[in-house]
C-alpha cells in the first residue's frame, strides 16, 4: 500500500481509527469524527446572508458524553507527523481540553498541556496510544479532583433522548462550574453573553449536582416573573415535582429545587423577611441569575439572602458582570470560571451580527437656548442656559425632535420590512409616549390594520406590559414596534427583534450591554439572522470602549489610609435605589422613572408588597420639564456602520476598509491575479473576503456609478485596492467573444463555452464554477450533462477549458 497515495479520511478510517481501538477506545461512545463545534460567523449581503466555515476537529475524545479531553488532528502521509499540531492546539484553547494529539498515520504527536507528563510533546507509535482511564487519570489530577469528588465530575448530562446537547461554550461552562463546586469552591461566577443559553446551562448545572446527591436543596433566583416562569416551563421542566415557585406568602419545605423572585423571598417588613422561613442551612446552592443587578452588592435587601444563606453555594450568572464603586460581582464570587464573549458567539455563528445607522440631529450637536424670557407650550419661562443632549427629553422636550426621530424609524421599517419587531428606547415613561403617539400619526395605515402595531410596553401601564408575551412570540404579528425605557433592558427574549433603535443616552456599559443583547438572537425559522441598531444619540460610541467586550476593569476601591484615587462621577443613568444603576425600574413590577431624580446619599429603599422597590422617604422634588413645539429640528448627518469580524464597528469607509484587508492578504496586483487565476473556484477567494468583513453587495452600492452597471467583484478588487479601470461582467464577455478564443473546440463543446460566457455576463462567475449548470437552460437543450463533459474529452478536459475560459474573461483592464 502507497500511504502517501491515501487521502486525509484513508488515514483515519485506516490507521488512527484502528489504534484507538487497540488502545481502549469505544469508537461509539468516546470518539467522535470530523465534530463541527461552531456554526460559522454569519455574513451579511446586504438583505441576504450567508454562512462562513464551520470550525471541525478531526477527533474528539471523551471519557463521558460531553466531558471531551482529547483532540486529535489528522493530515495525509504528505505531511510530517506533527504538521497538524498547532491547528489541533488552536481547538484545544476553544474546546477546552489538555491532551492534543496530530497524526499522518505513521504516529502520533502528543502535546500534553496539564504539565503532569515530563515532557509537553512526545512521539508516539501507532500502539502506544494513551487509554482512555490513563488520560482520564491524568485529567482529574491536573483538574484537582481527588476519588472522593469523582461521582459529582462523572454524573450524565440531562438527556431527554430528542438530540439536544449543549454547545461546546455551554458543555465547557457546565463542566468548569461542576467541577469547581466537586472541589470545594463556593463561590462561583459564569459570564456569558446574551442569547447564549444561560438558563439551560444552569439548569444542566443543577440537575448534575442534584441527581448527584452532591446539591439536595437548590434555589434559583431571577428579578422578574415572566424570567421565572419562562425557566419552570422550559428548562427547568425536567425537575417535575421536585420543583416549586415561591411567593410572597407561601413557604413549603417538602420541594428540592425552588425559583423565586429576588423580592418573593425578600418580602416588605411586614412580612418579616420570609426567605428567615427557611433555615440558614436549608440550601445547598443558590443560583442567582443576573446577578450584576444588585446581588454583588453589600448593602442590597437582595444581597441579604446571600448572607443569611452563606453557607450555600452561590453561582451567578451574568452576560454583563458589574464593576463599580458600589458593586463588584468579582469581589464577591472571584474572578470567572468561564467566560463567552458577545464577539465570540457573533464569531461562532451562535449569535447575529449586527449593522449600526448613525443619525445625527443638529440640536445636540449645536445645543439649544431660549430667548429672553421664552414661555414653553406649558406657560412655564424656560430657565436661561444651553440645553444639549444630556437635557433633551429628561429636562426639555422639543417635540419636532422626537417627531424626527419617529419619521426616521417609520421611513426605515417602510423601506426594509415595516413589520420586523422593534424596541424603541426612550429616556422615561413620559418620553415613551410621546414617542408612541408620534409612532401612531406616522403609520396610520399600520394602525388601521391592527390598533398594536405600536404598544407602550413599560411598568406602570398595565395594558402595554401585557403586550409583552406578544411582542416576544415570533408567532404574534403584534406588537411591531415597542417603545419603552428601562423595562426591556434585560431578560427580555425577544428573538426576532431586528431593529433597535437608541434614542436614550445611555453612560452605563452594563446597560448598553443588556440593550444590544435584544437583538442578538438568532431565529432561523423566521428569518431572523441580523440586526440593526438605529442610534439618535450618540450611544454605540461605547463600541469604541475597550469595556465593551473585554474583562470588566475594577475600579478602584480605597479603604482605610488608602491613596485617594479620582474620584469618578456616577453619570445620572447609573445611579439606583439601594445599589445599582439598573435596579430602578428593571424590577418586576418597577415602575420606571417618570422622573429624572437621584435617590439622596443614605436614603433607604424597600420593597412593597408587589415587589417593586421604593424609597420609604420622599424622594426629592423633581426637576421641571419643558416642553417647545416651535423650534426646527434637522437631520446633519447620517451613516452606516459596519461590525468587522474582530468585533470592532469598521468606522473607515467600506472603500477604506476592502482597500486594507485586500492589501493585508495580497501585497500587489500581481499577487492577487496570481492567486486569482491559480483558484479552482473563484468564488473562495471571495467568501474567504467576505469572512473579513467584506460587504459587497453594500460597496457597489457605496461605490455607485463609478463601477457602471454590474461590475465582477475581481474588478472592484482590482479598483479600490489596486487602482485599476473597472468593467462590467457585459464588457468582460464582450472582450472575450471578440478574440474569438474557441476556435479549437467544435460542436457541443464550443456551443457550452459561448453560453459560459452569457451566463456569466448575466449572473457573474459562481455559477459557471459549478458544474451543474450543465442541467439548466440552454445547456440543457445542448445535451445531456454527460454529453456535454464527453464533448471536451471528459471532466479533466472540461475542467481545463473552463479555467482557460475563466483566465481569458479576467484579464486586467488598462
């Protein structure tokens, strides 16, 4: 047998299969071939989208189902044994696990990563494969996880036999929290970006260490009842029996697991605390779901269970971990034992990208002021000073600005799908409506067909927040467009939701977090695979900020004799009853702010018998609002940004940008044409741009008439980056024909070649690069597909025609 004649798969199913089994391996239930893990970065075309590479390791080892500890990357014998070793390190870093293997069937390199083996690399035969209880032994030793702690790391994931697994972020979350609480850790936190499944990771948690024996007695806690009620009937379902809501004033001991709402348990004075019903050591684990609202701090009334319940352990999860003066999850549960990131679940295709359109108005950029003693439309004289952004809509109201910014998101929706669900984020309730009442005069036949195209969804309405199950059933038409201010912020599963639009200013990262992460759900039944953020104030420049998606940055925090660091303002946003900037009016049952007022320094807050949290003092008197109607409002500038594939907005122009990450993989022209006419297919060259952040739908638009009517991406490559005259796909066929290159092919073959040709004036090169185009019109009134390739002397020589063809059409211009 010539090995170097076999293919990548021969290698396997020859060599690196069999010696897994000599080893030990069951090939059924501990190895896994060619495991797709991501499910490639979704890639936008203007209103279409594709689909990038999926991220595949040859091998996956597991000791138990969905507890992987190897990796093995195969190469044909071409290659050299260790060839594969550093592509195989690269998904061992996403995977998780220590033990790295690359083979090209005449061995094995084993890089060990736990440090316990000698050395890191080692050459191995084919028969001196690891066992699987050798690599497992070795795993638990570098985990720390002694024969005693074993069961708890070894006990099955839930399975309902449908298929469903978790993900390889969710498997690697599930399996680091597992582990920490088999060794003792009692605190511990899990940051994971919105949409990512937070609550089926937990769920996955706690059933391990339930049906371990290891947690009896659980408690999982959120901040709203629809997030509570949304866990019993879905994830948490499996729990049956086991499993109880709490409520104000009912306590029944005879449960394992219990969900509750943070004020459920709190309960008013009155009630005295109910949560002091159970004992101190009644639980075992405390859940706390999005605990960067007010858990982390010390003197939160939610806080107050974590203590009572201290020897507990705590587990919180958050997509945004807060990091305060006042709050510091870190301080509190230690630093993550995992964490995914917005950018790479955008990255793996797990969550959708998005495209952000600036707008921008010239009263907040200029700034308005009154004239000597200006009466607004209420009769109040308006205070003499400058009003800018920071004012609009909290201390002055100018109507034709929100009328604006309404006929803005109208002519939107209207020229992209006027029926995709969209939250509007207002400064307060009253802005809110004034927002929805302009929404209303501008699509008066929207309202005509349904009177919910436009629903006020905020906590002091009753009406307008039992829309809210509507707005998040991809099934209910309506609510289209929901304005609000704080309600929406967070925990709201709103899977088709494609526009958001920004019409608060937002200072908190935090909340800007929870607010992007509205949209970036992905629903593939409803076409749901982007979003679009509409920003009127400025607030996706905390893109910008390297907070947005990094490691939260403590900040710091002197005690004692300590040096006084600056001492940063809290901006009006961040400021909150109790604890946190977002606790006001993110509750369940919170009214939102109607007023822009800040709780006094010592103030104390309670909850009341709904749950909401109020002052028990007066709050201050609130500031007056003005309301002006006769001021014209104007549209300055208005852009449309781009997230490049590092997560970044491109804030360039898409010319600028394509110009640099051509340039970055080809260093000239005739680089690029030689790579360009060496390609089997075309058309990778251009998916592999396209994964880079290359829009081309969007450039042409950018580019206009400059390129004519469609131009071949080859000619604006050869355009923006390297500054050549540009054709059209018409001119490039045309070209061709006159130089009259089929002159040696007769009959069917040169009759296929010159509709080549057409068919690639009409519909560009992807099409012709398929050899399936041999079955439509008119090759198909030609001949049969293998009437055709015959006519060339067979698939080789058709193959070869065709890249003649192909280099003929892309001979440069000028």
């Amino acid at each position: 047998m010539d090995k170097k004649a076999l293919s990548e798969r021969d290698i396997c199913t020859k060599f690196i299969t069999p010696a897994l089994e000599r080893a030990g391996w069951d090939i059924q239930g501990q190895v896994r071939e060619e495991v797709s893990f991501t499910a490639g970065r979704i890639i936008v075309r203007g209103r279409l989208h594709t689909r990038g590479k999926r991220r595949r390791a040859d091998y996956l080892l597991s000791y138990h189902k969905h507890q992987p500890i190897a990796v093995i990357e195969a190469k044909d014998n071409k290659h050299g044994l260790g060839d594969g070793i550093q592509q195989a390190l690269a998904y061992s870093d996403a995977l998780d696990v220590p033990f790295v293997f690359s083979s090209n069937g005449d061995g094995f390199l084993f890089h060990d990563r736990t440090g316990l083996g000698g050395q890191t690399e080692t050459v191995l035969g084919l028969d001196d494969f690891p066992s699987p209880d050798e690599l497992w032994e070795r795993y638990c030793q570098y985990k720390g996880i002694g024969p005693a702690q074993r069961p708890v790391v070894e006990q099955p994931y839930y399975d309902d036999g449908s298929g469903r697994s978790p993900r390889y972020y969710q498997r690697i979350a599930i399996n680091r929290a597992v582990e920490a609480v088999a060794r003792g850790q009692d605190r511990i936190l899990l940051v994971m970006a919105t949409g990512t499944g937070k609550t089926y990771t937990a769920f996955q948690i706690i059933w391990r260490l339930w049906k371990a024996r290891q947690k009896k007695r659980i408690l999982f806690l959120a901040d709203r009842n629809i997030l509570v009620d949304q866990t019993k009937n879905n994830d948490f379902k499996p729990f049956g029996q086991a499993m109880t809501k709490v409520t104000n004033r009912t306590v029944d001991k005879s449960y394992e697991i219990y969900l509750s709402l943070y004020q459920a348990v709190t309960g008013s004075e009155e009630e005295k605390n109910i949560y002091k019903q159970f004992s101190p050591d009644f639980f075992d684990l405390v859940v706390i779901d999005e605990c960067h609202r007010g858990s982390a701090a010390v003197d939160s009334a939610w806080r107050a269970i974590l203590d009572y319940f201290s020897s507990a352990t705590h587990i919180g999860l958050t997509a945004t971990p807060k990091e305060t003066r006042e709050v510091s999850n870190i301080d509190y549960f230690g630093e993550p034992v995992y964490t995914y990131s917005l950018r790479q679940g955008i990255e793996d295709g797990f969550l959708a990208p998005y495209k952000v359109v600036r707008v921008d108005i010239d009263r907040d950029l200029q700034g308005w002021r009154p004239s000597k003693g200006q009466v607004d439309k209420l009769g109040q004289e308006i205070e003499d000073r400058i009003y800018n952004q920071k004012d609009f809509d909290r201390q002055l109201v100018l109507e034709p600005r929100t009328e604006l910014v309404a006929r803005k998101v109208t002519e939107f929706l209207e020229s992209t799908d006027p029926y995709q669900k969209t939250i509007v984020f207002c400064e307060d309730i009253d802005h809110a409506e004034r927002m929805r009442q302009a929404l209303i005069n501008l699509n008066p036949q929207r309202m005509a067909e349904n009177r919910k195209y436009v629903m006020r969804i905020t906590g002091d309405e009753a009406e307008g927040k039992a829309e809210l199950d509507n707005f998040i059933d991809p099934e209910s038409r309506y609510p289209v467009i929901a304005t609000t201010s704080k309600l929406m912020t967070t925990g709201v599963d709103a899977q088709t939701c494609k526009l958001i639009v920004l019409d608060q200013r937002i200072q908190s990262m935090t909340e800007f977090k929870q607010i992007i992460g509205r949209g970036t759900r992905i629903n593939d039944d409803y076409h749901k695979h982007w979003f679009t953020i509409l920003d009127f104030k400025k607030a996706t420049e905390l893109f910008a900020d390297p907070d947005f998606d990094g490691d939260p940055v403590k900040v710091y925090q002197p005690k004692g004799d300590d040096p006084i660091a600056p001492d940063d303002e809290l901006a009006e946003d961040d400021i909150a009853p109790g604890d946190s900037a977002e606790g006001l009016g993110e509750t369940e049952g919170v009214e939102e702010e109607g007023t822009d007022y800040a709780p006094e320094e010592g103030a104390t807050w309670q909850s009341d018998d709904s749950g909401a949290l109020g002052p028990l003092e007066e709050p201050p008197e609130p500031r007056r609002k003005y309301v002006v109607d006769d001021v014209t409002v104007s549209v300055v500038a208005e852009r449309v940004q781009y997230l490049g594939p590092d997560g970044k907005l491109i804030t360039e122009s898409l010319r600028d940008y394509t110009r640099k990450k051509v340039k970055e993989q080809f260093a000239s022209l005739d680089d690029f044409l030689r790579r360009w006419h060496d390609a089997e297919r075309k058309q990778a060259i251009l998916e592999e741009l396209e994964e880079n952040g290359v829009f081309w739908d969007d450039l042409i638009k950018e580019l206009g008439d400059r390129l004519g009517d469609e131009p071949d991406p080859f000619d604006v490559i050869c355009h923006i980056a390297f500054d050549r005259p540009a054709l059209t796909r018409r001119e490039r066929a045309e070209r061709v024909k006159k130089r009259d290159i089929f002159t040696r092919y007769e009959g069917q073959a040169r009759q296929v070649l010159e509709s080549l040709v057409d068919k690639y004036a009409d519909t560009g090169i992807e099409p012709i690069e398929d050899i399936n185009v041999l079955t439509v019109t008119p090759f198909s009134e030609i001949g049969t597909v293998s009437e055709l390739v015959r006519a060339f002397g067979g698939k080789p020589a058709y193959n070869r025609a065709l890249h003649e063809l192909e280099h003929a059409l892309y001979q440069p211009a000028g």
